[in-house]
C-alpha cells in the first residue's frame, strides 16, 4: 500500500477514535407564575398569601430520555443539587443521544443511598440537604417569609423528605419534547415555584408553615413540586 495512503488512514482512524459526541446541556431557569422569578421580590400565591422567597434547593438525578419507539437512554445516573443561589448549578452536562422524545428524571435521592452513610460531592450532608440517617436526605427545600405566618420572623420552610413507604417523597417528572430529525444538544427547563401551593393540593402558609419531617404535609408538598417543570426550549 502506498505509503501516503497509510498515514492518511492511520490519521482518519485516530480522528474517529477521538471523536466525541458534544453533550447534552439543560438549564434550569426559575419562575413564579409568568414571573421571572427574583429572590427577595413579593409574590402572591394561589391562595392570596404575599410570600419572599430566600431560599430554593432540591436534588434531580437518575436522567433518562425516551425515544418514539418507547426506548429509553440513561442520560446521567448521577445527583446533581440545583440551588437557586448557585449560578452554576442551573446548568448541567449529559451524554447526548437523538430523537428524544420525553426527557424524565428522578426529583429527590436514591433511597438505597440514604441509607449508604457518609456521601460526598452533591450528596455531602454539609450542603445542607440532610435530616437525619433515620429520615434521609431533603429532596426539595423552599424557605421564605410570609406575612401570613404565624411564626417567629414570619418565616415559612418547606422541606421536602422521606424515603421510605408511606411517605416517599420521591417523585419523577416526564417532560414531552416537540419531535425533530436533529440531535438536541441543549434543552431549557422552566421551574415554576408557585406550583408548590396549589399544582395538586392546596397548601396555605397561614395553617402550614413548615415541614421537617417525612409526613402528609412532605408528600403534598412532594406531589405540588413535581409538576413545577415545563421545557421551555430546545435547540
């Protein structure tokens, strides 16, 4: 074989090797209601009830997509923390893949790994996303003050936990992506905060401020988030 011809295939052969497909980029921006949503700005919730919120926090993991023949693509199994004060939380990497038809990912943690003791990374109980080993992690974390609460500062927390049955607060959210012939390689998400008072059931500051604990108020609460998520865009 001519010697140029050898080289040249050598070379294609080590560009292909290197190739690597560009990764799939979500971004997570934040609303309340239409609203683009601003820490310490006034909100009004489905109940009437003026809310500031401080503080917004929860775990997504275990990312699928989901083609049209009904297949599914693990995307990414590992735990990131989407914090509203953390910038660079609002934008992760995963494997990419084409025809995606319904992006779904976990809300919360693994439940085998509340119960696996010390994690690192996302998961270290120092970023404030842990209860106890007997309750687990908090999957979803919204602090804030209300004039309608009867607490001191007038502050509300909503923690979302639990991990084991009656009280699994883990929740999953499927999102429908609009069908195109191209891989997507970036896909926006919009959160929408005021789902967390009323996308399911009701919830009224005035009679439930806070929740720290694995409970019925935990998975009312589980139940309102999970329908906080929309795809925005694609592209």
């Amino acid at each position: 074989m001519n010697k140029k011809i050898m080289i040249g295939c050598f070379f294609l052969w080590m560009a292909l090797c290197s190739f690597q497909p560009l990764p799939l980029t979500i971004y997570f921006k934040f609303y309340f209601g239409g609203t683009i949503l601003n820490l310490q700005n006034n909100y009004t919730t489905a109940q009437g009830e003026q809310i500031t919120i401080n503080r917004f926090q929860y775990y997504i993991s275990a990312i699928k997509a989901i083609d049209e023949k009904g297949d599914t693509t693990a995307l990414s199994n590992a735990h990131y923390l989407i914090d509203i004060s953390d910038s660079l939380s609002h934008t992760i990497q995963v494997k990419s893949t084409q025809k995606i038809k319904r992006l779904v990912f976990t809300l919360g943690v693994d439940s085998l790994l509340n119960l696996s003791g010390i994690q690192t990374g996302s998961l270290d109980p120092t970023k404030g996303m842990f209860w106890t080993w007997r309750s687990g992690y908090i999957m979803a974390k919204l602090h804030g003050v209300s004039l309608q609460a009867n607490t001191a500062g007038k502050r509300f927390s909503f923690e979302v936990g639990g991990f084991q049955d009656p009280f699994n607060a883990v929740r999953v959210a499927a999102l429908e992506i609009e069908p195109t012939k191209k891989t997507i390689q970036q896909i926006i998400i919009h959160t929408d905060l005021s789902k967390w008072f009323d996308a399911i059931d009701p919830i009224t500051i005035a009679q439930t401020p806070n929740c720290h604990q694995p409970g019925k108020l935990a998975m009312q609460l589980a139940n309102n988030f999970s329908q906080s998520f929309t795809i925005a865009s694609t592209q």
